[in-house]
C-alpha cells in the first residue's frame, strides 16, 4: 500500500506553500537583518549627530516586533583635561521617530565617563538593544544618532572599526 500526504490526512504545512510565517509560534525569528559603519565619523557639537549607522527591515506581520541591537566604537572627552567629565548620548529612531527610551525616560541611552588623564576620557564599544513594536508591515528604517552632552570631542568607528546594526523581526 503506497503512502498518500495531503491536507486531509494531517500533513497540511508540507504542500505548496511550506511553512509560512503565520505557521510560526509567538517569539519566532523571522528575518535578521543588518547595517554596518566603518567610516569614521566625529563631532564638537552637542546636537544630535548622523552617525552613519542603519539598517531597514520591512516586517512581514503588523503583529511583529522588531529586537534592535547597536554596537559601535566610540571614543569621548575632553582635550582640556582637568578631571571634566565627558557624557554621551544616544538616540534611535524608527524612521523620523524618537523610540529608545532610558530609565529616566528622557528619550536617549546615557553614557559618562571621567578622568584627569587629559583627550581620551573613554574608548571602547557601546553596546544596546531596544524591543519596538512598529505595528507595520510597510518599509521601516532604524537609525542611530549621538550627542556630545559634556566634553569637547566624540568620534564614532575609529580605526578602520566596524559598528554594527541588527534587526531581528520576531512572530508576535
């Protein structure tokens, strides 16, 4: 007796077309997508600054959520030197708007650093991630912008660096 498969006898997800996203559970990873930067970037300025770093995904589901995660070479401070403080933020977006949000909800991912030793007040990799839910399944682009707070200098994917940013859209 030869083996017949086919929607009636328990075996629906293997036809025509395959498993489909709907077929996934909540949590699911449905696409991965990623920007990189590598051309150093630099500024004096306090307002937020382009720093090159996005990536766009467009969702398959209004029910999905997008997990975003940065990670990026910065170097802050003060050339002055004296013990000054240098502090950073950051700010994503979702197209032209603000989401991350911090613990004391003012809209930006805080980072401080102080020494006496004079220009390099801080150099190392930044890393952060942020759960959206974009309720879309149109074209979405995430976009990471900085600003110097304190201090006089902040540069961004020195040394031939690569920053890096990852979407994930997981099944709502």
């Amino acid at each position: 007796m030869a083996l017949e498969l086919n929607g009636t006898t328990g075996v629906s997800a293997v036809q025509a077309g395959a498993v489909e996203s709907g077929d996934l559970p909540a949590g699911s990873v449905i696409q991965v997508v990623q920007g990189t930067a590598n051309t150093a970037t630099s500024t004096t300025s306090s307002g937020f600054l382009d720093i090159g770093l996005s990536a766009s995904i467009t969702p398959i589901s209004t029910d999905s959520k997008i997990l975003i995660f940065f990670s990026l070479l910065v170097q802050f401070g003060n050339t002055s030197g004296g013990g000054t403080d240098g502090r950073l933020k950051f700010q994503l977006l979702r197209d032209s708007t603000e989401i991350s949000t911090n613990p004391s909800g003012d809209k930006t991912t805080r980072i401080i650093a102080g020494s006496s030793l004079g220009e390099a007040l801080y150099s190392g990799y930044q890393s952060h991630n942020f759960l959206d839910s974009p309720s879309t399944t149109s074209s979405i682009t995430y976009q990471l912008k900085s600003s110097l707070v304190s201090g006089n200098f902040a540069r961004y994917h020195e040394e031939n660096n690569t920053s890096t940013i990852t979407l994930m859209e997981i099944a709502g």
